[in-house]
C-alpha cells in the first residue's frame, strides 16, 4: 500500500492532469467561440449563416439549462428542433461546416498543450542555477538558445538537429570519457564535417582510426613510408623559433643544468645550419651535427652561438656528460633523420605557412604510436608549439572568418604540449580547439593541477561521456553546478480537538547531477546504436543522443616505414663513443686517468664539484643498469 505522505513528496514526478484539463478547457471555450464568430458571416461555398449567432447561442444555453433543471425553459429545445428541420440542405450543411471548424479550434489547445502540460515534473519551483535537459528537449534547448548566434556565423552542429555558432567553436570544447564512454563517437561527425567542408585542421590520431577515414588528409607519421616530411628549415627563420624548437625537443631532465646545456648546443646548432646553408638543409644535417665531438662544437658555438661556447668550452667531464646528454636528449632528431631526411622537396610541409593559410594541404593527421611514445610526444609537441607560437604572434591577424581546427583525441599521449596558449589568444584568429582525455588526473601528471584547473574553465563547452565515479567524476559534477529551489511542505498534526495542517515553503540548493549519474545515464545505449553524451554549454546540461558513425575505410591504419623493420642507411659522422663514456663511468680508475689527462692539456683543469656529482650520478645509473 501507498504510504499517505508520498502523494504529497515534491520530488516525485508526476502528471498535472487537473491542470491540463482546465487549462486547455478554458482556452478550447475561448478558441472555439472566436472561431465561430470569425466563421459566422457569408463565405464562399457557404453562403450567409441562418439567423444571428446569438439566437442560436441563447437557445442552446436554454437548453443545456433545462438538461440540469428540467422545469426550466421545457420549450427551448423543441423550439430550436423545429427550428433546424425547417432549414434547407444547403443552409444546414453550411451550419454543420461552421460548427464543425469551431469544435476543430477548440479541441487544438489541448493537443498543443499536452506536450508541456502532460510532462512528468515534480513538485520542486525552480529558482535559479543551471537546468538539465533530456532528449528531445535537449535538442530544442540549444536551438532556441543558439537561433540568433547560429544565425549571424553558421558553422557545423554540435549533435544531431543541434546547430552551433562560430562563437561558441571558438571558446573550445573539452571532451572527457572514459575508455569506450563516448569520446570518439563525438569527434568522428565533426571531423568529417570538417573534411567535407574542406577546412583547415590539424589532428592527432593516436590509434589510426581517422588517418583510416580521412582519405584526403595528409599524413605526419615517421613510422608510416606515405608520411610528409616537416621542413624545419623552412619553419625554423630565426633564434626564438630555434629556442623553442629546441625546449619541445629536448625534454626536461630532473637536473635542469642537463637539459639546458642540450637546448643551448641543439640552438647553436640550428644558428650554423641557418647561417652556412640558409634554408637548404633538413633533418639528416642537423643530426650529423649533434654526433660532432668536443672540439668542433666549441668551434661551431664560438662563429655562431658564443652564448653557448662556455658548456662545451673545455674537455672536461662534465663536458662529455654534457655530449652525452646531447646526443642522448637529440635521438628523436636521429630517428627523424632516418625517417625523414631523403624526402624530396615536394614533400615537405612547413607548418608556419600552413598556419597562416598559405599551404594547399587542408587536413593534416599528426598520427601516434604507442611504440614511440618518446617520438611521437617531441616531435608532435614541437610541431604544435610552432603553431602555437606564429597564432599567438602579429604574423597572424584576427579574422573571425578564419577556420583553424585543432582536434586531439587523448590529448596526454601528445605530451606536454603549449595548448594553454591557443586556448587562451586563438579564438579572435579563428582556432578552435576540440581535445579530449580520459581523466584529468592524465593531464595533471603532464601539465600540473594549476593549468588543468585553467584549461577546464577556458572552455566554452564540455563534453562527458560515461565515467566512472572518482575525483574526475567530483571535479565534473561541481563544474556543471547545482541549481536552487523552492518546496512546499505540508505538515499535519492531530490534537484533541481534531487535525490540523499547515503549508511552508522552504528553499534548497542541490547538485545538478550526482557522480554516480555520470555512469549510469551517460555512455553507449542499450540498443548499441549511439552513445547518450551530456552537453554542458550556455550554463545548462543538455543530455543528447549521438548515433554511431558509419564510415568507410578509405586507406589502411599504418603503412610501416623502412626504418622501422630495421632497414636503417645510417649516414650520421663522427658518432659518440657511448662505451667508452660509460666505461670511465663504471670504472673509478678510468675516470681517474680521464681526468688526469685532462687536467695535464692546455686547456683542461681538475673537475669542479660538479662534474664530480656528474660522475657520481653517472656512476649510481650505470650501476641500477647494470
């Protein structure tokens, strides 16, 4: 049996008959009697009505009265029978017309009505706060919401019958998801989109899904024999481009002093190259250089980049250790030499003009691997940094006509990439940012909680797809909000003299969704057709079903280069002698004698306590290696 109260519980939903049946009563009434009176005057096909409405409306008010009271006006209806038989065919049929289309008018507010009115809703008042849309609703909401924007810039929907501006494509979407929860069932359509209209766009594909369907694009892939070649020599002009391709390339070391000595010679390097061959040089010139000993670096860094002469000025062990650490930071350069440094002039791509709009290539795939994690994260951070600084400088102009897609799925597989800076200037020039991950704790680990926490809130729209509850799931649940209500309680109470109730309003604050909703509302339907997906943009959830998308496979996934099935023409010189380093290394006498020999030359001198913390850190990871 049905508790008492549970009738009266606000949170329950339920349907507003009552409310419904009065409120299409009285507006059906109204409609009806306006329509009849529009209706009785000569028409076409109708002639002139019979008598005055208002004598046909007092005998039928008669009448109904007399139904209810029947010593009341006995001879209203017989009257009015005799009335109506008396009238012709042609004079009835027209009055039965009339009629009818009133009855039609007022019934209409009813069958408009029942789609508002007949919805489940519970007995809460909304005050204010975000507010959660389901289904079809959803839809309808981010139409009406977005109708003016969509509007004045037009541009691809962001569901299914959803349409979204310009405006909003420019402020970026993060999309987040667990593994199957969603994430690629959103980017596909747009990407195709995007392909069909022939824009600009630059993706990262990490599992060869989109380098599969996107036939047209071009490929960047060092592990693929279809890949184009990035012409460094043509992005790289002057030293801030060198410096920073030199930071992406070279990762940070838990010793900054490593990292930046490798940056400095790597930049020097890059000056020589730009300086004695302009810009007919590639990768496999550049990585001859990283492999020159001592001496010629000194040389090099002496004509072209004397900031630089003081880490390789005296041939000291920290010097070797520095040379090392070059070659060691610089093996992406190598195997990007293999992969790269025959490609003929007609397939290279320069990122700065395609940036700027100048390039006939569209569509570029940066592809993954999961093989060459340490590959793929340099040289895709490299490239996006160098997009990321032309966007961000007066090379580039604001155009809000411009269309530059940045679409990444699993953005923490591109490493540590300066994303923060085409979020934060790009929407004026036209980027648009779509990237997505797994979890935030992916993109803490890479970038720190501080530029997460700021990247989530320069988004214009999120996307979730099923998550599982955790931290993410809390940290996305206080993003959307919670909205604030207003209640009526009821409360009754019984005396001795009898029982008695009162009604009071109170207001409360609750969230709009619960992590455990994240799971359980969210991800691929039953019926495996699509994938329920929530929207949060404008300051409302909006929950949308997306279909799955069924797209032919135009090309194969992955193509594997020579390089990578061990088919290597190494034409590198003057390579380091690895063994022989980490043999002074392992061996006190030897490096003992090392550092003799150098104090005994010219230049040399007794290594420095820091060459000898070198040699001590060397020593304790030769020996875990070992």
């Amino acid at each position: 049996m049905t508790p008492r109260h549970s009738a009266n519980n606000p949170s329950a939903k339920r349907v507003d008959w009552r409310g419904w049946i009065g409120t299409s009563g009285a507006l059906g009434l109204a409609t009806g009697i306006g329509a009849l009176a529009a209706l009785w005057r000569p028409l076409p096909l109708l002639g002139a009505p019979p008598g005055e409405l208002s004598e046909h409306a007092v005998f039928l008010a008669e009448s109904a009265v007399h139904l209810l009271a029947p010593s009341l006006f006995r001879s209203a209806w017989a009257t009015y029978a005799s009335f109506l038989s008396q009238l012709a065919f042609e004079d009835k049929a027209a009055l039965i017309a009339r009629a009818g289309v009133a009855c039609i008018a007022a019934v209409a507010p009813a069958a408009f009505l029942a789609r508002s009115l007949l919805k489940a809703r519970t007995g809460l008042f909304f005050e204010r706060g975000p507010q959660r849309h389901e289904g079809r609703e959803a839809t309808r909401a981010l139409r009406r919401r977005f109708a003016k924007q969509s509007r004045l810039r037009p541009d691809h929907d962001i569901a299914p019958s959803a349409p979204f501006p310009g405006d909003m494509w420019t402020r970026h979407v993060l999309v987040l998801g667990g593994t199957g929860g969603g994430k690629t069932t959103f980017i596909k359509p747009l990407l195709h989109a995007i392909a069909n209209a022939n824009e600009r766009a630059l993706v990262f594909d990490p599992k060869g899904e989109f380098t599969e369907e996107l036939g047209r694009a071009a490929i960047i892939a060092p592990w693929d024999s279809r890949s184009l070649a990035w012409d460094i020599a043509a992005d790289l002009t002057n030293t801030q481009h060198m410096r920073g391709f030199a930071a992406a390339i070279v990762a940070e070391s838990s010793d900054p002093m490593w990292s930046n000595a490798a940056r400095q010679l790597l930049c020097g390097l890059l000056i020589y190259l730009r300086q004695t061959k302009g810009s007919d040089w590639g990768w496999r010139d550049l990585a001859a250089l990283v492999a020159l000993s001592q001496p010629e670096l000194l040389a090099i860094m002496r004509d072209h980049h004397p900031e630089a002469v003081r880490v390789v000025e005296r041939a000291s062990v920290t010097t070797q250790g520095v040379l090392i650490n070059l070659a060691s930071f610089c093996s992406p350069i190598l195997d990007l030499a293999e992969a790269w440094g025959e490609t003929p002039r007609e397939r290279r791509i320069g990122f700065r003009r395609w940036t700027k709009g100048k390039s006939s290539r569209r569509q570029i795939v940066l592809q993954g691997h999961g093989a060459y994690e340490e590959l793929t994260q340099r040289y895709v951070s490299a490239i996006v940094g160098l997009i990321s600084a032309t966007v961000n400088s007066v090379e580039m102009t604001d155009d809000t006509k411009r269309k530059l897609w940045i679409v990444a799925d699993e953005l923490p597989q591109m490493g540590k990439v300066p994303i923060r800076q085409l979020f934060a200037v790009g929407r004026s020039r036209g980027v648009r940012c779509v990237i997505a991950c797994q979890d935030f704790a992916q993109l803490e680990e890479i970038h720190g909680e501080p530029m997460v926490r700021a990247l989530a809130s320069m988004c214009g729209t999120l996307v979730i797809g099923q998550i599982s509850p955790g931290d993410t799931a809390d940290r996305l649940c206080k993003t959307i909000g919670s909205r604030e209500h207003e209640r009526m309680n009821v409360s009754s109470s019984m005396s001795a003299s009898g029982e008695s109730s009162g009604i009071s309003f109170s207001r409360e604050t609750v969230p709009l969704y619960s992590p455990s909703e994240l799971v359980s509302r969210l991800g691929p339907t039953p019926d495996g057709k699509g994938a329920k997906l929530l929207v949060f943009t404008g300051g409302d959830a909006h929950e949308l079903f997306f279909p799955f998308l069924d797209v032919e496979k135009v090309r194969a996934a992955h193509v594997p280069a020579p390089w990578t099935l061990g088919l290597r023409k190494s034409g590198l010189a003057h390579p380091v002698d690895f063994d022989a380093a980490f043999a002074a290394i392992k061996d006190p006498s030897v490096a003992a004698n090392s550092g003799k020999d150098i104090a005994d030359s010219p230049t040399g001198t007794p290594c420095s306590e820091d060459e000898g913390g070198y040699v001590h850190e060397m020593q304790r990871l030769a020996g875990d290696g070992g």
